[in-house]
C-alpha cells in the first residue's frame, strides 16, 4: 500500500482534479495514507483535502520528518494538477506485489501523456520514456513512486524539489494534465 504525498502550489483546481484520480484506488487498498504539501497555507486546499479524507497538511520543515517516518514504506509523489489515467491502481499494485520480492527494488514512473495531437506530440511522449531510462536525467511526468529512503527531498522557497535515486522503470498508466479550462 502507498503513502502518497500530493504537492500543492496554491490552487484549489489542481488538487481537486488531482484528488479525483487518487481517490478510487482507496477501496481497492493501493493508497493507505495522504498528505499535502502546501507552502501557502491556503485555507481552501486545506478544505479540499479534508473533504477527500486527506486531512493532513505538511508545512515547510516537516515534510523529510513526514517521509522519514516510515523509510522502507511505497511513497507516491505527485504534483497537483497531474491527474492518474482511470485503473492506474491495478497496474500500481501488481508492480508493487513484484517489487516487493526483487532482490533490488526499482522506483517507477508514470508514463507522460501530452495532451497535444499529431506527431509533435508522440515523439514528446517517446523522448520522456527515453528520458526516464536514463540513470542521468530527472525526467518527471509528475507522478512517481519509490521507496521513501529512495528519495532526497529538498525544500526550497515555494515548493520541494523531489529526486529519486536509482533504477527507474515507466509503468504503462499514464500522467497527464487534463484540460481544466
């Protein structure tokens, strides 16, 4: 079962449509436990998360202490914003069961989807997947999953800057940012 960690940058919008992905796996025992990081305080967020039954806001200087907490737990990082492809937690929880027997545990990514059309858009999508595979690059679609020692968390003026250290696979469920406009 994940911990997941939402990162939050002052707006409502993105975490409710971040939420809404999350919240079906609930049932089906991926995510255990929520938190989000929000350096704003914004009373609106908080009120949000509450009402998706992650009530537990992180401030600035206790997010590594909230990680550190439980180092051989999954952890779950994802952007507000990012929205998780329907049935991601199928996919999450058979990797999850396979990892948990690797002799060396693997952190994963969500496959980027862009929401453009046309071949611009494809070769994008193919350049993140190279990217990920990479041991030099921090390709990100937004969402990730790690082991929480796996992680170097660093918190900076307006947000955290997250890095997973070691082998990364891409899952096949894809990351996206839908079109709230």
């Amino acid at each position: 079962m994940l911990r997941t960690l939402i990162l939050c940058r002052d707006n409502p919008a993105d975490l409710a449509v971040t939420l809404a992905s999350l919240v079906p796996a609930i049932p089906h025992g991926v995510i255990r436990e929520g938190a989000v990081f929000d350096p704003s305080a914004c009373g609106e967020i908080e009120t949000i998360a509450d009402a998706a039954g992650c009530p537990r806001m992180i401030a600035h200087g206790t997010v590594a202490e909230w990680v550190a907490r439980e180092p051989d737990a999954w952890l779950l990082v994802i952007e507000a914003g990012i929205a998780l492809e329907e049935g991601w937690w199928r996919e999450a929880g058979s990797w999850l069961a396979r990892s948990a027997t690797a002799r060396k545990p693997a952190s994963a990514a969500f496959r980027f989807a862009d929401p453009g059309y046309g071949l611009g858009a494809r070769l994008r999508e193919f350049g993140h997947a190279l990217a990920c595979l990479l041991p030099l690059t921090a390709a990100n679609s937004g969402a990730r999953i790690a082991r929480a020692a796996q992680l170097a968390l660093a918190e900076k003026g307006d947000g955290l800057a997250v890095r997973v250290k070691g082998h990364q696979v891409v899952l096949r469920a894809r990351a996206f940012q839908p079109d709230t406009g």
